[in-house]
C-alpha cells in the first residue's frame, strides 16, 4: 500500500489534476446531453405526482397521516417527492458521466464531495428547506409576489430546477439565499455551543481511568466501571461495525489465502482434464472419517513469542488430511464447541488475575462455526457433492473424496481445512488478548474526544420521530446538549407506548383516547350564554355524541360533570354539584359560581366561565398535549403502537391498555424519577446513540457507557455543567480550573479546604506527574527488610549493633563514614549552603 500511495502521487504531479468549466458542463463528453434528458424526465415525473397530490388536497380526499392535518400531511408527501430527485439525479449523474470526469473521480473515491454535488453543480440545485419544511409565506398567502395567491406548486415554494452552471432564476435565487442563511448560522451558532461542550465532557472525564484490578475508578479511588466497557477491551482495536472485537468472516477470509494448499500443475503426459474415473483420490489414510481432537493447552509458551491456543505435533501438521483436505459440515459441527472452549480457556489463562465474562464470544464462536458448516454443505450441493451434514452422510463423502473437489469447494468460498481452523482459533485468541486495556490508560479522556470531537459534524435541525411526519424530536447539538445538562424540561418530550394488543387497530384508538388530552371544546357542538328569569343565568352546552363515538372516546356526561367540578381544569374557579345541571343525553347547564341577587360581578364571572369551559380537559391526561398512532408495516402483519407528547409516564404506564414493561420515554429526568438510575443510565446511552447514528456517525458503544456511567455513578444523575461536576469531585484546585475560578478558590482558602492533589488538573497546576499511564505507579526497591549499605543510615545502624543498650549515638560526620565515593556524595549534598542566604527563616 505504501509504494501504490507512492506512485500515484508522483503520477498526479507528473500528470495534473485541475478542473474546469468544461468538468461541470453536463453537455460535453461521449454522453452529452444524457443527462439533461434524464433530469428533465425525473424532474417531469416528480411534478406530475406533486400536481396529483395537490389536485387530492383541494378535493379533500387526500389519505392524512397519523397526527397531520391536510396542510401537514400535503406538506410532508410533496416535500418528500421533491427531496428525491436531487438524490435520483445525483446517482444518475455519476452513472451517465464519462469515467474522466473530475468532479465525478473526486466524488467516487471518497476524496471530496458526494453525488448531490454533482447533481447541484451540473444538473439541478434541488428543494430549499428552511426549519426542516418548504418555504413558508412572506407575503399574503403566497412566498413572493412573482406566484399566484394560495400556490402550492413546487416553484411557488422553494424548488430550485437550474444548476449552478446553468444559473438561477431570481426567485430561486432568493429561495436559495434562505436555505443558505440557514446553513451558516447553524455552522456559526455549531462551533461555540461544540466547543463549550467537548471542553465541559473533558473536565468531567480527565481523570477517569483503568487501575491495576481493571477498573475504571477517578483519582479519589471511586469506582465508575467495575470492567471498562464491560469487557475490558481497547475501542481501537476492533474489527468492523458495532463495536465487535473480532470480525471472524474477516479472519477466516486470510486465514484461507494464506494457507490455501497450491493447486498442482498437471504431468506432461496429462496436460488434458483426466475422466471422472482417473482423477486421483487421494491417500487412504483420509478416507476414514476420524475427527483429531484437539490437542491439550501447551503452557510452557504462555508468555512467549509462540504462544497459541492449539499448536499440533509435528507430525500431525504434515499429514495432507490436516492441510490440504476441507472439513465436512458435520466434522465443523462436532469442532464448533471445543473451539470455543479453548478460546475462551486461553483467554483467561492469559489474564490470569481479571475475571473475564466471555460467554458471549463463546456462543459467537460456536454460533459462527456452525454457520460455516450450513455454508459449506450448501456448496458441496451446488458442487453435485455429497453434503456431509450428518455422520452417516460424511463418512460416504470421505469415501468418495479427491483433490480436485477439494480445491474447487475453496475456489466456491470459504471452506476451511483443519489447519485453517486452528489457525483461525489461534488468531482469533491472540487479536482478543492484543486487543485487551493495559492498566493506566485514560479511558475517561478518550471517551470524551470521541464523543466531542464528531458533535462538530451534526447540525441544528429537527428530524422526523420514527417515521411520523407530524412529530418533530430535537437531535444533533441542541438534544446531546439537553441529555448532558440532565435538564428536567426538554423541548420535545416522547413517550413511546407499546400496546398490550398490538395488532388491533380498534385497540389502538380507544387506548389513543384513554392518553390523549381531550377538551370540552373538541366534543361540544356549541356554548350559549341563556338569560332566563325562572332558572337565571347560566352557560348550556351541548355534546356531539358522534364525535365521540367516531373518537373511540370512553366518555359519558357524567364524567364530564365530574372533571367539571375539578378546578385544575377550569384555570381555578371552582365549581359545585350543584352549579351544573344535566337536562339531557347530550346537554347541561353551567352555573356561574357565588351566584347573587346583588352580585355586580355576575356577568363578569359568567364571561370567564364561557372562557374557561372550552379549555376544560375532560378526558386524559392533563400533562401530554397529544397522542399519535403509529404503523408499522414492515412485517406480515401491521403493528400498532403510540406515540404521546409530554409528560406523565407514570400515569401513562397504569393506563389500561398500555403494556408498562415496553414504555420509554427520552426524558432521562422523568425515567429516573418513574424507573431508577439503571434505566436513566441506559436511557442516556440509547439516545446518545441514536443521534449519532441519525448522522452516520459511529462511535463506539465504550465511550458512549462511559459517559453515561460518570453520569449516574453518584446514584443520581449529575449533568456535565459547573453544578454536577461540583458533586462529582470535590478538588478545589480542579473546580476552580473549569468556571468561577476567583469565587472557588476565596472559599476554598477561607474554609481551610485540603487538597490532595491526585486529579490532572491540579498536578498539572502544580507541577506534579500525572497519575496516568507510566505515572500509574511508583518504582520502590525492596531491601529485604535490611538498611543498604554505604549510606549514613547503614553506620549508624551498625554502631547502635554494636553497642546495645548504650546511648543514642549521635549522627555520624563524613570522617567517620569513611571516604567512599557513596559517603562523600551524601556529605556533599548535606552540607551544601543554600543559595539564598536566611532561606529558612523567610
């Protein structure tokens, strides 16, 4: 790799590497005009189906989605078919452009820029979005005054059909300059709140670190993570995706190129395929079916160079049957369990003092092992071979073996030999040891440039809650920024409800209506002001009983009375039994309350009672603002589950209905207060997760635990700001390097606080060595219990053996010490003069 890096750049600065207008016009090449033709049909199909839409909307029979009204669920559907042609012509442009295209060669090695780059530059800038939606109206119902009233059509509303190279209109311009303000005052806003926030994440993790037992403890001895990561594993050294320590496809894949057997070259005489019946069979000494079991764990090389889980004799090595002959499915089986048995009993013999929990790559181990085996019998069937997945089936497929079979299965893929799969045992153990924590490393400080460092990536916008067009959840800065202050009121607070009948569409609206905020004005037909003189003054009100019914709503007008008399939902004025008077199925009254014949405040109190009723909640939860119904499709089967905005999962978990065991919220304040600090720790980690992966953006699950344990070690959860970090640690010298250093330190000198100095931060105030890395531990020798010799120490201590029980005696001179070069360095450096005279006594 390194002499390919080589030649290509001396190739590039022989050869150039420039741009041109000529690189951005989509008419010039072999191709030219392809692509002006491609777009203009997307860009023509896309139309027709917004026209469509919008012609749907305005006859009203436009499918809503859940929670959107018409507007929101037009908005939604046209705003999706509009984002997809910029990506449609992107992909089409790489397709179509000719392969020197610079532009294209940038996009496609991953060097800079993507397809809608290409698309942007060449063929069309695409939809503007400002706050996630279509351009909104400036002026009277429409964006500019260049569209007619009302328009909803895409040019009306912020789509931008030119490219850069073809220039925009003016109203596309204007739409564009919108879209691009946006974008760099989200990048302005970005770069303070990102940097205040990696410097906070690392003032609260510096210290964190892996001691001598492996835990991961501060540098006051509390324990935050008894293993790191529950595994003790280094992130660095793992392999592919989802923070897994081994890739094992990955390991087999060169394992089997490195020791595949070499394909012989045939004899002179037999330079043409030979018949079925010649082709060699091989020795007889691999047509019995005998498994080798594996041989007993060597420790004599333990702590050496040649260390290995399974290390054969030499005699065992040579035969073919170990290294050139594939093991059959069933032998791969059979193999599958002691494979895992010995990586797993290395391991640990290797970290002799750590317990290590290994029973999940012990099952990943066997599980992949066995997989392998279901492979390879699926290609000796393609291969017309005998499969070999039963012992019977294998003992026939041994009988009837040959070389050319052999090698032609590894041609089909990975079809390990015996040697193969000791030494895939053998590598897969030693990258797992290789990849374990060496003690002193700063775990804590790592965790935080991993977290902080790829928030400077996200932006500030709102995406859609798990495919709901209508519900809009914080993520990127604004929502990691919310999870680590451990705000108790976020801006917009989700609980995910799973049904106990999830199936049933029925079930699922009458729970909706159990959770959802229902207000008297969303059930009443009218409120009317009655002046009579025999029953006097008094608000009566009707109830639409259909709407009801269509609502799925459990509610009678009994109960309305009731949640009437309640003065929370009537905005405090407080009302009796007696003060409403039911008169029918589907009306009554309302009495204004302190009702007199000389109350001059009677008009006035029944005006606030017209106001109040309509906001009267008389169904649900008065704490969530609403509930939506969720589909998902994905299965045999649709699925049913709700969605609520606000707060109250404790009322909404004892809702009939509701399955309590599978509720969430991405409130960590409220899973806290309902559930505990473990759920509120795995709360923090999920959603943490969840907005990196909203970007694309990995990072390992380690750093994310460590975060969310430093936050909930203390048995509550502590934000990462100047009032957490204050509870997490109580080093004066640390506190007063983060914020309000002049107030901290006044306190401190003036309370007579001690500090021990053990942190980052206050050694590097101080000057002292860090407790990290190779500053973990200090070098002491040991003597034995004796006083070295050659020191002022040793000849006192001989003159006092000599003569016990005789007086003190007093400290040697460097005459009696003798004239050693020991001696007189130690008399040299005790009778130097300080420099500064009276130094002492200042």
């Amino acid at each position: 790799m390194s002499r390919l890096a080589k030649m290509t750049s001396r190739w590039l600065m022989n050869r150039g590497f420039t741009i041109g207008i000529d690189d951005v016009n989509a008419e010039y090449g072999r191709f030219g005009g392809k692509v002006n033709v491609e777009k203009k049909r997307i860009i023509t199909e896309k139309y027709g189906s917004v026209a469509e839409k919008i012609t749907m909307f305005h006859a009203g029979t436009l499918p809503l989605k859940p929670g959107c009204n018409a507007d929101q669920t037009l908005e939604a559907v046209v705003n999706g078919e509009l984002g997809q042609i910029r990506d449609l012509v992107g992909g089409m442009c790489e397709e179509k452009l000719v392969f020197f295209n610079k532009p294209k060669i940038m996009a496609m090695c991953g060097s800079k820029g993507s397809p809608i780059n290409l698309c942007q530059m060449m063929a069309c800038v695409g939809q503007q979005n400002v706050g996630g939606a279509r351009i909104k109206d400036g002026f009277v119902n429409r964006t500019l005054p260049h569209f007619a009233k009302g328009s909803k059509e895409p040019k009306a509303r912020g789509f931008v059909a030119n490219s850069f190279y073809s220039g925009l209109e003016a109203p596309e311009f204007f739409f564009h300059t919108m879209g691009g303000r946006e974008g760099l005052v989200d990048t302005a806003v970005k770069t303070a709140e990102t940097g205040y926030m990696a410097r906070r994440l690392m003032k609260a993790l510096e210290d964190l670190s892996l001691k001598y037992d492996l835990t991961v403890r501060t540098s006051s001895g509390e324990v935050v993570q008894f293993v790191f990561g529950d595994d003790g594993l280094n992130p660095a050294r793992m392999e592919g995706t989802a923070s897994n320590p081994l890739d094992f496809e990955y390991v087999l894949k060169h394992v089997e190129f490195v020791l595949r057997p070499p394909r012989e070259s045939p004899a002179p005489e037999d330079e043409g395929l030979a018949p079925l019946a010649k082709r060699p069979r091989g020795d007889a000494s691999s047509k019995e079916l005998k498994l080798l079991p594996l041989p007993a764990m060597d420790t004599r090389f333990m702590l050496g160079t040649g260390a290995e889980p399974i290390r054969r004799t030499p005699e065992e090595a040579g035969k073919d049957a170990y290294r050139k002959t594939p093991l059959l499915p069933w032998e791969l089986r059979q193999l599958a369990e002691p494979c895992a048995d010995r990586f797993c009993a290395w391991v640990k013999r290797t970290h002799g003092a750590a317990e290590l929990e290994l029973s999940h790559m012990h099952g990943n181990m066997a599980d992949f092992i066995r997989g392998l085996a279901v492979e390879v019998a699926k290609k000796r069937v393609r291969h017309c071979l005998e499969p070999g997945d039963t012992e019977k089936s294998a003992a026939a497929a041994k009988a009837s073996d040959r070389p050319d079979d052999d090698l032609s299965l590894m041609d089909m893929g990975l079809c390990p030999t015996l040697q193969m799969l000791d030494s895939f045992v053998n590598r897969c153990s030693l990258k797992y040891v290789q990849a374990m924590l060496m003690p002193g490393e700063a775990v804590g400080a790592v965790a935080a440039q991993s977290i902080g460092e790829p928030a400077t990536q996200m932006t500030l916008k709102t995406f859609h809650f798990a495919g709901v067009a209508s519900m809009n959840v914080t993520l990127g800065v604004p929502r990691i920024k919310e999870i680590i202050n451990a705000s108790k009121n976020i801006s917009t607070p989700i609980i995910t409800c799973s049904l106990v009948d999830q199936f049933s569409e029925v079930s699922a609206r009458i729970v909706k209506g159990r959770i959802e905020r229902t207000t008297l004005g969303d059930v009443c037909m009218y409120f009317k002001e009655v002046y009579e003189p025999t029953n006097g003054i008094f608000i009566s009100v009707k109830i639409d009983l259909n709407t009801i019914r269509k609502l799925q709503l459990e509610l009678t007008i009994q109960d309305i009375k009731e949640a009437l008399t309640d003065h929370k939902n009537l905005a405090g004025i407080r009302l009796t039994s007696q003060d409403i008077d039911i008169v029918g199925q589907d009306k009554f009254r309302v009495k204004p309350p302190h009702r007199s014949s000389n109350n001059k405040m009677l008009f006035f109190s029944l005006q606030a009672l017209k106001i109040a009723l309509p906001r009267a909640v008389v169904k649900g939860l008065r704490t969530t603002s609403r509930a939506v119904i969720n589909k998902d499709d994905k299965g045999k089967n649709v699925k049913y589950s709700i969605l609520v905005e606000g707060y109250g999962m404790r009322d909404v978990m004892s809702i009939p209905g509701i399955n309590s065991d599978k509720t969430t919220s991405n409130n960590v304040d409220e899973i806290e207060r309902v559930l505990g600090i473990e759920a509120a720790r795995r709360t923090i980690m999920l959603e943490i997760s969840v907005i990196m992966g909203s970007y694309g953006i990995a990072v390992d699950a380690r750093h994310i635990q460590m975060l969310g344990d430093c936050m909930t070690y203390r048995g509550m959860v502590l934000g990462i700001n100047r009032f957490g970090i204050s509870r997490m640690r109580t080093s004066a010298l640390m506190l007063a390097s983060f914020e309000r250093t002049t107030d901290l330190v006044f306190d401190a000198a003036a309370k007579h606080r001690n500090d021990p100095v053990e942190g980052v931060s206050e050694c590097i105030i101080m000057g002292a060595s860090i407790k990290l890395g190779t500053g973990l531990f200090k070098l002491l020798h040991d003597f034995g219990g004796r006083t070295p010799a050659g020191t002022p120490h040793a000849a006192v201590a001989a003159a006092r053996l000599a003569a016990p029980g005789s007086a003190p005696l007093a400290a040697p001179t460097s005459s009696a010490l003798g004239a050693g070069p020991s001696e007189q360095s130690w008399a040299a450096t005790q009778g130097r003069k300080p420099m500064l005279k009276n130094w002492r006594a200042k």
